[in-house]
C-alpha cells in the first residue's frame, strides 16, 4: 500500500533517530547516581600538597566521562576509577575512602596509588558485581579486609599491601572465587591463620610480612607460580608444598616452619627457593627429581639459617647464589659445587657457620673475579684467600677444634 516515497522517507526518519548526530554525543551525561557517588569520593580525599590530581574534576563540566582525570566510561557509567596520578613527582590523596564508593555499580576497576588514605576499606565494596582489579597499596588503610570481598564473583586481583591492615584474611577469598589469580596483602599486621584448604585458583599469593600464625594449608592451589609467607609467625611441616609443581617463587623464610625440607622443592624450575631463618631440619636429597634440569642464571636457593645436617649432595651445584651457612652440613663440598664455581655458573657460596671438613679446591686455577666464596667457622682451615665472608660471618676463620670433636662425637 505504502508507495515508495512514504517509504524513502520513513528510512531516512529511522536513520536521524538511530544515529545521534556528533553534537548529541558530545554532550551525553555521566549517569547521576556516578556524578553523585564521584562527588561524595573526591569530598572524603585531598590532594596532599603539589599534588593536582583534582583539578580535573569539574563538576560543571558537560562531559565528565571525557574531562575527569583517572575515569573511563562505558554507556555513561563509570566503569574504571583511578585515584591519584602514580606519577614519582606527584604526591597522593589523603583523607579516607567513601562508602559512595558502592554506587558505582558498573566499576570493574578501583586503583588507589600511594599515598596518605587512611580509615577501613569500605566494606559496601563488596557490593560491586563487576569488580575484577582492587588495587589499594602503599597508603594508611587500616581496619579488617572485608569479608564482602569474598562475594566477588569477577575479582582477578587484590593488592591490599603496604598499608595497616588488621584482623584475619577472609577465609572466602580462599575458598570460592573461581576467578581470582593475584592476591597481594604484604606488608601489613593481618593475623590469624590460613584455611586450611584452598580451592580458588590463584597463580600469586603474596602475605609477606604480617602476623599471620598456624601452619602451611594442606590443600592450595596448583595453580600457584608465586608464593611467599616470608616474616610470618607460621610454623610446622611443609607438607602441602607437594602438589605445588608449577611454583618458580617460593618466599617461606623468617618463620618456624620446622620437619625435613620436601624433595619436590629442589627442582630448577623452581629457581627462587628461600627458606632461610626457619628450624627446619633433615639433609638435602641425593638426586634431583629430574636429574636431566638444571639450575640457572639468575637462580637462588637460601637455607640458611636452619638446623639442616648431614653431607651436602650435588643437587644444588649450579645455583647462583647459594646460602647453606649456619647449620650443621659436615664432610666434604662435592666436586659440582667446586666445579660449578669455577665455571662461574655459581658466583656466591656461603657455607660458613657450619662443620665441614674439606673444600676440594683445583690446584693452579683461578677464581672469577666475581666469586663470592665464604668458608670461615668450619671444621677446616679455610683456603684464605678465596675467602669474601659478609661482615655477619665474624672474623674467627676455623672453628674451634674442640666444637668439632665435641660436634662428631654426638653425631
Ligand atoms: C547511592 O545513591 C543513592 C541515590 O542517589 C543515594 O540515596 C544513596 O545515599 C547513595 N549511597 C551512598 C552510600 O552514597
Ligand atoms: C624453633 O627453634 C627455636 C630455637 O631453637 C625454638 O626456640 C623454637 O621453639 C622453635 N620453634 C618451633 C615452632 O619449633
């Protein structure tokens, strides 16, 4: 019935509709409930002087998803925030962050740099459905972790460190997040102890440096890459480490973690293995678990530190920087660690503060210039001057006779 002029026309009509002219687009509106929650956030921060990371924000502004500083819309929402510039010359907020915070509901992600924010971590956070990235590190937060946090479906990651945080970590982060991977919470006062079990599967799990008790989980993810419960008041078997076979960081020093040293751990891929300052005791296996891998450039093993005993086996020969001092290792250095050194493969050894008896050394050969070889307090007088101890070391080069008859006597 339409005759086709009626129709030209009607298309034409439903093309100006659909496609806003770019004045129209210039000019869309930020959501008001964000306009309103970005009003109350910058009231509740300052600038610490010479920081201008506000100046931005104007509230009068036609177009604040273009002109603010630190926010990236989609469809008029806001649906990244960032506060404070990161920039090394610009000093961050202070103040505290506003429970506001929570209205804005299509936020995947909230990045805090460094500053002086103090005050909780609001936990109406919890409420945001879309977050993935939480990034609050390096200000004054202080207060518990929210065990909101927990009903993140979407979290990816969570960096809370270097701040003041208190109270124990929620154990939900650990049980049922299927997507969070990083978990960054060094560098606080969180106590209490981990869950026993852990399904989430995280790649990155950092408590460096808190209060945190207890013993290792039996259960943790397989996932895991990184590890570290350095400084911690954790204590027990390693059990656990076990079926953790994609690990290349592995930080569990300076705690009282004590039983043997699991086999699975010496393994090159596993290339940073810090276990210094704990009681762990028992020997180093005779072979690694596969003999064909070895150590690396850049590689680092420290068990220093412990109550390890018994001869020393090759499986270490090739590590770059090697710490065995302060334990109760005897008997010879194998012939690998004497010829990894010289082949500047391993460029520090300490083994002071021990009860060995012999470094093999090759008569006529030189040392690297960059070899750091500590032999000093051991059953031997050491080689002198291959000796570069750290100051730590004392100056007394052997051990006292008497401590090394006494010491083989008992054992
Ligand atoms: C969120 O927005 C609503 C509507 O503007 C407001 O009534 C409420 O107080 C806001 N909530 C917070 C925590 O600011
Ligand atoms: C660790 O060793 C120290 C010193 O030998 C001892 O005081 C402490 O009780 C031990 N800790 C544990 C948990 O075994």
């Amino acid at each position: 019935m339409a005759n086709p002029h009626t129709l030209l026309l009607f298309a034409l009509l439903l093309f100006l509709v659909a496609c806003p002219s770019h004045q129209q687009q210039k000019q869309q509106k930020m959501n008001t409930i964000d306009l309103t929650a970005l009003a109350a956030i910058k009231d509740s921060l300052t600038g610490i002087p010479g920081s201008n990371f506000f100046s931005t924000w104007d509230f009068a502004s036609q177009d604040p998803c273009s002109t603010f500083s630190g926010i990236t819309c989609s469809l008029n929402r806001v649906t990244s925030l960032t506060l404070g510039t990161g920039l090394s010359d610009s000093p961050g907020l202070a103040g505290s962050l506003s429970p506001s915070l929570s209205n804005l509901t299509e936020l995947t992600q909230l990045v805090l740099y460094p500053g002086l924010v103090t005050g909780p971590i609001p936990p109406q956070l919890g409420g945001l459905r879309s977050l993935r990235v939480i990034s609050l590190t390096n200000n004054r937060l202080t207060g518990p972790i929210p065990s909101s946090l927990s009903s993140l479906p979407n979290l990816h990651t969570l960096d809370l460190s270097y701040n003041q945080l208190t109270g124990s970590i929620p154990p939900g982060l650990f049980t049922g997040l299927s997507e969070l991977k990083v978990v960054i919470m060094a560098w606080n006062s969180l106590s209490g102890e981990l869950p026993r079990r852990m399904s989430t599967p995280l790649l990155h799990l950092d408590l460096k440096s808190n209060r945190l008790g207890g013993i290792l989980p039996l259960e943790m993810p397989s996932s895991l890459h990184y590890l570290s419960v350095s400084r911690n008041n954790m204590w027990g078997p390693l059990n656990g480490l076990g079926s953790l076979s994609e690990l290349v960081y592995l930080d569990l020093s300076m705690n009282q973690f004590n039983g043997p040293i699991p086999s699975s751990v010496f393994r090159p891929s596993l290339a940073s293995l810090l276990l210094q300052r704990n009681n762990l005791s028992g020997g180093v296996p005779s072979r690694l678990v596969d003999p064909s891998s070895s150590y690396g450039e850049g590689s680092i093993v420290d068990l220093s530190h412990n109550l390890l005993s018994g001869e020393l086996s090759p499986v270490l020969a090739g590590v770059e920087s090697l710490f065995l001092n302060n334990n109760y290792w005897v008997g010879r250095v194998p012939m690998e660690y004497v010829d990894s050194f010289y082949r500047g493969r391993t460029k520090t050894l300490y083994l002071q503060h021990n009860y060995i008896s012999e470094f093999p050394l090759e008569p006529g050969l030189a040392l690297p210039d960059t070899a750091s070889l500590c032999l000093s307090y051991n059953c031997m007088v050491p080689p002198v001057r291959l000796t570069a101890c750290p100051a730590s070391a004392g100056v007394q080069l052997p051990r006292p006779e008497a401590q090394c008859v006494a010491f083989n006597h008992m054992h």
